[in-house]
C-alpha cells in the first residue's frame, strides 16, 4: 500500500505527485492555511468539503476550502 496516502485517506489522488490533481487547501477562520492536498478534478470538491468539515467538527471552528488548479 506504499504511495497510497491520498488514496487511503479519502483525498482523491493516491499521491502529491499523481499527474491530472488539483491542490485544495483547507483554511482556518483567518484564511490561514491548515491542510494541502492533491485531488483529481472530479473529486476535489467532495474531498475538500469533506476535510473542511472534519477539521470543523475536531476543533470546534469554522473551516473552509479552496481549489487551486
């Protein structure tokens, strides 16, 4: 499963290297980035709403994200 992080952690692309991704950062209430990862296209939305609200619901604040092609 070596390479697979991505893949295995619900981010889309297996790898930050994966040809075709998109990035997407997740952002805290200042606009400060928190996480950073690659998606492929199709999934990039569903996979950062989905980090958004993990980091939202562990900490107690607002979360947002955005895609970066």
């Amino acid at each position: 499963m070596e390479g697979t992080n991505g893949f295995l952690l619900g981010y889309g692309a297996r790898s930050m290297i994966e040809p075709g991704t998109v990035r997407v950062l997740v952002h805290d209430e200042r606009g400060n980035a928190a996480l950073g990862f690659r998606a492929l296209p199709d999934q990039a939305d569903s996979a950062g709403a989905a980090r958004a609200l993990d980091y939202a619901r562990f900490t107690g604040r607002p979360f947002t994200y955005q895609i970066l092609e």
